[in-house]
RNA sequence: GGCGCUAUCGUCUAGGGGUUAGGACGGAAGAUUCUCAAUCUUCAAACCCGGGUUCGAUUCCCGGUAGCGCUACCA
C-alpha cells in the first residue's frame, strides 16, 4: 500500500465517510455515495473521510483499491483524512471484548455455516444457534482456553421486547423490534472483526457524525445502534441513500449488467467528470428548483440531505445504448459550457490517442467548430476525423451530387469552387463572399453549391459550417480534395 | 418465509386536501441555418388498486398489490 494516511483530525463541522469494501472497481452507486457524502461535508465545512473497509481478508483485492482510486481520483473530488480497517484491528479488538466483558456478546462454538441450513424454517432457529447463548460464563472461558475456536456473537436483547429505533435523516423515524433482530456475529472464528462491527467501532473512534449511505444498510441500522449503545457512545445521524437500479429493478451489478456500473467506463467513454458528477447528483436528490446542468460549486452551494428521495432511481440504459440519455445530454451540456481551451485541452490527447495527426494549435481552432456537436469527448473522433488525416477515408461519388441536381451539377460546382478557392484568401467571410456569388452565376442554389464541396473536403454530407471548415483545413489541403473530388466523377 | 423500505409521464423529478398536476431527458411535428448540430415553438405522455377521513383526495390514515432491501463467521 503507499497510500499515505492523513491522519490530522480536523475542522470543527460534521464529519462524513465514504467507506468502500475493496472487493471490485468502483461502482456508479458507491460514486454516488462518496458524492453525496463529500457534497454534504463541504457544504457544511466539515471532514471528509476515505476509509477502506477491507476486513474481508477472502474477498479484497489490491487491483480493486488501485480501481477505486483511478475511480475517485478522476472524479476529482478530494478527502481529508484516509484510514484503512485492516491496520486498526487492534481497536476492533478491543471494543469487542469490552461488549463482551460487558455480557453484551458471547462466545459461539457453532462450526461456520453449521446453523445455515434451517434458516428458512418458519421457527425462530434463525436468530442464533441453539445453545450458545446460554453457555455459562466459566463453561465458556474453559472451552476458548482448550483452544476451540469461536465466533463472537451479539447478545440482542429480545427478552425485553423493545424496539431499538433511530431518526433517519431521509427515512424518518425507524423501529424495529429487538425480537426480529438475530444475534449477529462480531468477531468471526478467525479472530478478525465482522464489518458491523469494525464499522460501528471505526465509526465511532473516527467521531463520524454523520453516516450517509446506501439503503440497502437501512435495516443494518438497528444492529449498529445496539452495538453503539453497548458501546456507550452516541450514535451518529444516520442519512439513508435510495438505491440505483438498472432498468430491470435489480441493484446495479457488473456480471448482470456489464461495465456500465463501472465508473471508468463513462470516463472512458468521454464523459467530463463535472457532468457525470451532476448525473449523478439527479438520481435521488432534487435541488428542487428545476436546475438541471449544475457545476460541482453550484451542487455543494444547493446540497441538503432535505432534497435526498426516497425511491429507487432507475439508471436507464439498454445494450444498444449503454448510456442514460439524460447522462448523455447532461455531458453535451457540459461541453457546450466548457471554454474553448479547456474543452480543446481535453479533446487533443483523445485524438492523439487514436493515432491522428493533430497539434495543440490545430486543436484550438477545430474545438468550436465542434463544441455543439459533440456528446462524449470521444465524439471528437468520428465527427472531427477529417480534420486530422491526410488522406480522406474512401466515399460514394454519388455522395456529391446535389438536392435536386446530378453528376453534371457536381462537377460544374466543383470545378468552379476550385477557380474560385485557388484566388480566394482562406477566411471564412472571405470565403462565403465570394463563394455565394458564384453560386448564383452557375444559377445554382447555394446549398446546391455548399453541399459537393463539403462532401470533397469532409467525405460526409453532416459536417461543421463550410466556411469555418474551409478556414481551418487551409487552401493546400481544400483543393487538394476538391480536386480528389472531380476526378471520382470524371 | 420473517422483518424493513418504497410507489407522480417510458426515465429523472417538482408539487401537494380544491392546481389546466410543473420541469427535464427521450419521442413526434414545425421554425431557423449551406448540411449536421445547436437554438426556438408546439404536441403526446403520469398521481398502482381498494377502502376510509373530509364538503372535497393524487396528497392524510388503513388494507392490498407490486418492486426493492436485509435476513452470512460478505460488505
């Protein structure tokens, strides 16, 4: 690991953490969570806290912390302070064996997965196993000291018949029964902590204040309080997240559902993180007040856990469409509002990356001509390609002919655009200027006489304005191509 | 099975005891431009069902249904 840990403890507001299992990449709703989570910490100038919650020693692996990171790191919002779970066991430890000194929690010599099989049963077996709770303290301590081995359970107080209840900042006031509540583990038999219990201990010694997560830890919840309460610490607020879901209503997955739930998909895909930050933002939460395309400024200036929803939010793609259109648009958006340096700064080493010719130079003066065609920075590629190549990929002649006009129309246009492009100074207006006229001395419409000069020099029929297009590309490499274009229909 | 949570256009959502139920994406049509895109205009599109409470419920309450989550010595 050569993640440093910072460990000040500072600033006086809330203190929040998103802590990921390292056992995959980063998933779309964990940036959710982290998002809501550094959204609420900087609005109220709080702490925000990374913490690798890796106490699964079978599942985590560190291919999937260098993923999170990349993940995080691209969306560019930073922490303040970074733990990992694996180097405080011995807090883990330690607070486990205060509830159990406590009588809170007691030793279980079940063997793992002996009680599994009647857990479906209609009886109550599934709340502990037979026989362990009631083990006598020396009975206990006698068959640990022989060295069997033993998971170390909650001691959930059912007898009492009270419920065990929290206020939730989304979901409102929660109760539930201690009596549906089963005696989870704490320490599992190989000594190393459960992550309700690593989790509530970290939580606690991290002085959390608020805990904003997914839902799917809502019912979690009630075994956190107990352990808090055995703790004798406060528990923090708690602030639950509705869950993300793929179309088909499942909890987004990768083998279900492929890399779409993958965060560096979308980067990959040319999505600027601003906007996918914003997508994000819009799935569950509401700023209430009709805006849409926001920055990352303007998200934490309008952020509250008032605006969080509580329904699931579909992520809406298909396979054909990998990408919620709203994603889509929202990146466009974003795009559009990008200044001209920046977006071209942005553009260039995806073009570099596919091999084009280009420059910082020639990427400046192509950008705006672009900037309103593009959806994904990758666009860059199939709509600016003419741009960047010496030589134009093959294309239908016929693709030069004219609205309402025909092979002779082409190469009359043509050869008179040539006489005309090889006297004209390469500026647009220039361009338009004397181009126009020309038109209307060949008594062609001016589409009619833009259209195969587009087709010559971009090989496409949908291409950015001519004139502009012209400009750029130069005189040397415009006629070259017009050229190229009379003798196809020669 | 048990327990918990949720339910407004296809999707993201606003709203809330009396509204023409608002916005956005996407879709359709049109305007505009040298094509495309952008932009603008217009249109179609929703309160899960059943009971209550009420003068009046989409909104509040109860029930149902459906979906989701938890029910591991995973997190």
């Amino acid at each position: 690991m050569s993640h440093p840990l910072h460990l000040a403890v500072s600033g006086s507001g809330p203190r929040v953490r998103f802590a990921p299992s390292p056992t995959g990449f980063l998933h779309v709703g964990s940036a959710r969570t982290f998002i809501f989570n550094w959204l609420y910490a900087r609005h109220n100038g709080g702490t925000m806290i990374l913490r690798l919650d890796d106490t699964d020693v079978e599942r985590n692996t560190e291919a999937s912390v260098s993923s999170i990171f990349e993940g995080l790191k691209w969306l560019g919002l930073s922490w303040d302070e970074e733990y990992k779970q694996s180097e405080r066991l011995e807090l883990h430890r330690k607070i486990a064996l205060a509830i159990f000194e406590k009588g809170l929690a007691y030793r279980d010599f079940t063997p793992a997965h002996a009680g599994e099989a009647d857990r479906s049963g209609t009886q109550a077996a599934w709340l502990f196993n037979l026989g362990m709770r009631e083990l006598s303290r020396g009975e206990s301590d006698r068959r640990a000291a022989a060295g069997e081995t033993f998971a170390l359970r909650f001691r959930v107080p059912r007898e009492a018949g009270q419920p065990v209840c929290f206020n939730d900042a989304v979901y409102g006031e929660q109760a539930k029964s201690a009596a549906d509540i089963e005696d989870f583990a704490l320490l599992r038999s190989d000594g190393m902590p459960t992550y309700h219990l690593a989790s509530c201990a970290d939580d606690a010694d991290l002085r959390i204040s608020h805990i904003i997560r997914g839902q799917d830890h809502l019912t979690n919840t009630f075994k956190h309080v107990l352990i808090f309460e055995a703790v004798g610490v406060k528990p923090p607020q708690f602030a639950h997240l509705p869950l993300l879901v793929a179309p088909d209503g499942t909890k987004l997955s990768k083998r279900r559902h492929g890399p779409v739930v993958s965060v560096t998909t979308y980067r990959d895909a040319g999505f600027l993180s601003e906007a996918f930050v914003n997508f994000l933002c819009l799935l569950g939460w509401s700023p209430k007040n009709d805006r849409e395309q926001m920055s990352v400024p303007e998200l934490t200036q309008a952020f509250s856990l008032e605006g969080i929803n509580r329904a699931n939010a579909v992520v809406n793609f298909t396979q054909e469409d990998p990408f919620d259109a709203k994603a889509v648009w929202l990146n466009a958006e974003h795009i559009r509002a990008s200044t001209v340096e920046d977006l071209s700064a942005r553009l260039l080493p995806i073009a570099c990356q596919a091999g084009f010719s280009v420059d910082p130079g020639k990427m400046l003066r192509v950008t705006p001509l672009i900037r309103e065609r593009i959806k994904l920075l990758r666009d860059v590629l199939v709509v600016a390609d003419f741009f960047f190549v010496d030589h134009l990929a093959p294309y239908d002649p016929a693709e030069l002919i004219p609205q309402k006009g025909d092979l002779a129309m082409a190469k009359k246009v043509l050869q008179r655009a040539r006489e005309v492009l090889e006297k004209t100074e390469f500026k647009h207006d220039l361009l338009d200027a004397a181009l126009r006229p020309a038109a209307q001395e060949l008594a062609v419409k001016a589409g009619q006489m833009f259209q195969p000069i587009r087709v010559a020099v971009c090989g496409r029929k949908n291409a950015p304005p001519l004139f502009e297009t012209l400009e750029v590309l130069g005189k040397e490499t415009t006629l070259a191509r017009v050229e190229q274009a009379i003798a196809k229909i020669q």
